[in-house]
C-alpha cells in the first residue's frame, strides 16, 4: 500500500506522465465555465436550452432520434437494459464476464432491476457471433462493450459486428451498446459514430473518457425510449435540478478531443510497439485498436516498483500510476495505458529512452 | 401557457423578485470556484480530499457519526428507506401523502426497492403522534418532512416531534427526516441542525433549497449505514468520478447562508403578514414556521394574472413566476413564498406598496 503511494505520487510528479489528457482538478472544470457566460440559465430537471440543446447535438451526432444526459452511465445502462426487459417481457439480458454492470456496479441490475445476467464468452477474449447463437432463448436484449475495457479494450471485426446485429435484429433481442469508449474505436473501424450505432438499438457514451469531460453520460435512441429513460432517471434519483456543470464541460471538450481520436489511436499502436521490444513485456492487445491497451509484465511488483520508481526519476517519464496484481504477490504485474492530449507533448526521445531503460533494467532483473 | 409564460418573464425582468437568493444561472457555480484553487484534486468515485472533508464538516454539523454526499435528494432518501426495510426485514415505510417520495419520484421507492407505502395523517395537516401510533404494525421506517413543503412549510411542535422519536425508538420503528429544509426551521424550533436531528436515525438535507448550492444532498447517520448507503448509491448510479462541482458550491453557499436562516424566517413571517392583510388572500400557515409560506388567492387565475403583471410593472415587484390552480379554471390560485438573499434588497415601502396595490386592485376586482 506505501509502496503503491509512492508510485502514484512519482507519477503525479513526473514531467511526462504518458497516459490520459491531464490532471482531474478543478482547472478542468473552470476551463471549461470560462468559455461561457455567467448569465446562461441553469437547466431546470432535465429541461431548459443548456441540456435540450446538448441532447439534441448528441443525438445528431450518434445517428439517433433522442439523447438523453445522465449523471452517470452506470444509470444510464441500467435503464435502457431495464426498459429493453420491460419491452420484451423478459428479466434476462446478456453481456461479457467483464462488462461494467457485473463487476463495477455492486450489482444494482439485479438489485434494483431483477433483471438476471447472462455472461457470454470467456474472460479473455470478446462476444462472437457464435456466443451470440448459442444464446438461451429467454434474452431481452444483449450488451456489447465496444472496445471490452477489461481485456486492454479489444474489438470484434466490424463484419462480426454487423452480423450480431443482423442476428438479433432477425431474433427479436434488442443491441445495447456500452460505448463508453465508442469515439476512440472510429478510426480503428473507419466509421462514424453514428454508422457503428446504427447497428444498435440504444447507445451509452461517457463525456469523461476520451471526450475529457467531468462526469456524466448520454444515452442515444427511439425518441420513445428516450422519453421512458427520463421517468427511470426521476426514479434513479438522477434527474438533478442541475446538470450543467458536467454538460457544459462535456460539450466543451467534446470540441476540443474528437478530433484528436486518430491521433491518440496511432500514438498507443506506436506506445504498445515500444512496450512489446520490451524484455518480459506484452501488451494486451499486442496491436491496440483504439487508444488504450493494457502492459503485462512477467515480474512481481516488489521487484517492478523500483525499476519503475527509477525509470520516472531517471528520464522524467510516468509511465503507470498503479500495478495490479491478479493472483498473489509473486504474479506478474498488470495495468492500463489510455493516450490522451499528454503523450504528444512529450518529446519521442524521451519516451524512446524510458522504454529502453525499462527494457534493460528487464533484462538484468534476478 | 402562453400566459404563464408572461408571467414567469415578468418576474424574471422585475427589478425586485421576491424568493429566492437569486438567479439559478452558471454565474452561480463560477462565484464558488472563483474561491477554489484549480490545483485541487478531484474526489474520485467517492474518495478524495474534497468529497470526505466536506462529509466530515456536514456530519458534525448534524451531529451524525457519518455523512454521505449524494447526487440527489430522491437518490439518498430511496436509498434511506431501503436499508431501515432491509435491516427491520419489512417492506413498508410510512409517511405524509405529500410527502416527496410519493408525488415527485415517479414512485422510485416502489419501483426499485419494492418496498410500499402507508400514508399517514390527511393532506392538510402534518402527521401526528395520534396518526404514528395508529399505523399498521408492519412499517420499517416512518419519515417525517420538516417543514412538510407541500402544504406551505408546516411543522409539528417539538414537543410533538420528541413524542413521536420516542415512540418509534420504542417500537423499534426506524424514524428518517426529509431535513431537505432543515437548517429553514431551526429558528422557529430555538434548535440547532444537529438537536433536532438527534431525534432521528437518518437525516437528508439539500444543498440547493436555503443553502443555495448547484445540487446535491448530504445523508447522515450512523457509520456502518452510511457505508451501506455508500453502496446502493453505487447502484443507482449516483456515486459519479467527480461530484466535485456540487460539493464546492454546497460548501461556498453553505458558509454564505447558513447564518442566516432567523433572518429569512423574520422576514416570511413579515411578508406573510402582508399578505394576509390583502382582501381575499389567505397564507398557509397564517404564520410562517420557517422561510417559506404558500399564498392563496381566491381569484380565478385569468383575472389575477393581468393584476400581477400591472403590479410588476409600477411597483418593479416580482411576487411570484407561476400561479397554481388545483380544481379548474375558475378555482383559486396558490404559488409558494420562498424568502432568501433578494427579500433584503428591496426596500420596505416598495414591497408595502405592491402589497397595497394587490389589495387594492383584489377589492375592486368583478
């Protein structure tokens, strides 16, 4: 636990830290305020131009009839997965082992909903079309995490996609996408957002991932369903008399971040390369199809933190605020990297020297 | 609608609106950051600097051992209920039928939490300790409003109050306060927040009602609830990575306001008056018992709202933005008196004069 605080302390202070968009502070949120007038009104429990006018451009924007904003997407899936079970009659969706519902959300699906999960697929590897037919019958609706976060964000094809889609149209079960991370995929596909939605019946996106807001959450679909999310958000208790705050910074850098996808995209294939040169290292995908992906390092962290530590002092690089470990102290040591506006502002020198120190620091490791 | 909406714009461009600390506008949240470093670190999924000092001031002010920050009101107060039910393996809880839960939630507590509602005491009076000792057997939890909105801000004496802690703690009836204008009625009660809320197990107060926050409500109690409630607020999907923009304007306007609640209550109580020397108006209570009141008008609201708008206009008093009718076009009309930071600014004989006119022009009225 000490140790760990050190790391993250010396990634805190590192001059380059290569992951994400920046520090989560309050500058953030203040940027943000700058670039609007003191005198806008507040929106007014899910009404009033600031969240109609977002809703609106979000809904353009991902090809669908209605968006909703939530305060969060853990509401917002849960809902749409609640109204797909109402719709169909049935209390029973599927989704990956690893989706965010079954291990981030203390279970308030089944808590709150009594909806039952299906988990299709192994942990490891992403839902295929053949998962998807060998389906018990009784499923109102199936999730897909495109990318899957919880495997270093890994994708299917986008024929594999559209056949799943065509599947379920065909069955009858309604396509929920968790695209939390959905911009980040569109170069990798070569599709707009709204083109990989169109596959689907409803969409989540965060504004806080590659987007870079503060929190909250969209929901995207039928004007109907859209207007029947809004009774579960009163009743989550997510229908707030404010949601400005996090809609104006959403919107804010929304217009600053969208662009950037391909960039961020190409940067983590070329971050993933330098890691897989590695000695002991693997990246998880070996080539990243959106701007993340995970490190496995085969040596246990008591013996990884110090290389670490030294490698941040030495050459100013922060390459991870964390380690995990899965199964015991002597395992090997896992973690994320999400690129975001910091990697282009370190010089590839520097980020090319990290990488060669951790590689040989690898190398003479006993 | 066409009207209402003159009259809301009237009171908008009035130079003296009445309630209200002011404009719910962005300038709002900008005046609390403008006090806040941006170099401060975001709270986290509930963790953080900012989010547990703000939560260990607010218990101590409740005199809880422990206090949760919550997106909402409905969120904390659903989430209230369901642990009280769940520890007292009962599905019921008992309240006012207007309170909160029951017209505003869409029936959230049902619909989530299956847990059913007994309501005590008729519409028009507060629930006594006659209507508690009444109730079914079977009730986990009984929740009293202080003051009960709905019927213009009444409260039970504390006598009373005391009588019916005492008699729950007996029965072993959970007793929880929709404090969501506490700190409004400790004037009148001669008692501090944390008094009063010694006579219950779990408080919720707003951050946005006196306080004059963005959004957001505190939970208090004892410590091992609210690591429960910690819980299901992940469920719900309220324990968002940054509830920061609420907390930071809940604790800037907390500091701002909180001294003055004898102020608002003195000066309800003279505007009340004030209105009860009107011909044909009516306050609820006849005497405020805290910064709020309800006026009924006994005039159709086709002829009061041309009188409004011409007092607007000569006098630059704003006395209400809507009028409520209940039963019809021609019923009487209602709207709600909340006293906050605009009553000071407006000279005494400027309100004594739209006041005048009200009277004048009702008397007159065919």
């Amino acid at each position: 636990m000490n140790e760990r605080k050190t790391l993250l302390e010396a990634f805190k202070q590192a001059d380059y830290p290569l992951t994400g968009h920046g520090k989560r502070d309050v500058q953030v949120l203040k940027n943000a305020l700058d670039a609007v007038d003191g005198s806008l009104e507040s929106d007014h429990y899910g009404s009033g131009q600031v969240i109609e006018d977002y809703q609106n451009r979000m809904a353009d924007y991902l090809g669908k009839e209605a968006a909703v904003f939530f305060p969060s997407g853990t509401m917002a899936q849960q809902i749409a997965l609640r109204i797909w079970c109402d719709r169909n009659q049935l209390k029973r969706v599927a989704y990956h082992p690893l989706c965010h519902l079954e291990i981030h959300e203390e279970h308030g699906l089944q808590e709150l909903h009594r909806i039952e999960s299906v988990l299709l697929a192994d942990k490891d590897r992403v839902i295929t079309l053949e998962d998807v037919q060998q389906m018990p019958e009784d499923i109102a609706c199936l999730l897909l995490e495109l990318p899957q976060r919880e495997i270093g964000g890994q994708l299917p094809d986008y024929e594999e996609l559209e056949a799943i889609s065509a599947y379920c149209r065909n069955q009858g079960i309604k396509l929920h996408m968790d695209g939390a991370r959905l911009l980040e995929v569109t170069p990798y596909y070569g599709k707009s957002a709204a083109e990989i939605s169109k596959l689907f019946d409803s969409v989540y996106i965060s504004v806080y991932k590659g987007i870079g807001g503060v929190a909250g959450a969209i929901l995207a679909g039928d004007r109907d369903v859209m207007e029947e999310s809004k009774v579960w958000k009163r009743r989550h208790g997510g229908d707030l008399i404010s949601l400005y705050p996090y809609i104006l910074s959403a919107d804010y850098y929304f217009n600053q971040h969208e662009h950037q996808m391909q960039r961020y995209y190409r940067e983590a294939v070329e971050l993933a390369a330098l890691y897989n040169e590695c000695h002991g290292v693997t990246t998880l995908p070996e080539v990243p199809v959106s701007n993340m992906f995970h490190v496995h390092i085969h040596v246990p962290k008591e013996k990884l933190e110090p290389v670490l530590l030294e490698i941040y002092a030495a050459t100013g690089v922060g390459l991870t605020s964390y380690l995990s470990t899965e199964e015991g102290a002597s395992s090997p040591c896992r973690y994320e990297v999400t690129i975001g506006d910091r990697y282009a502002g370190v010089p590839t020198e520097v980020i090319q020297q990290a990488l060669r120190m951790l590689d040989e620091r690898l190398r003479t490791l006993k």
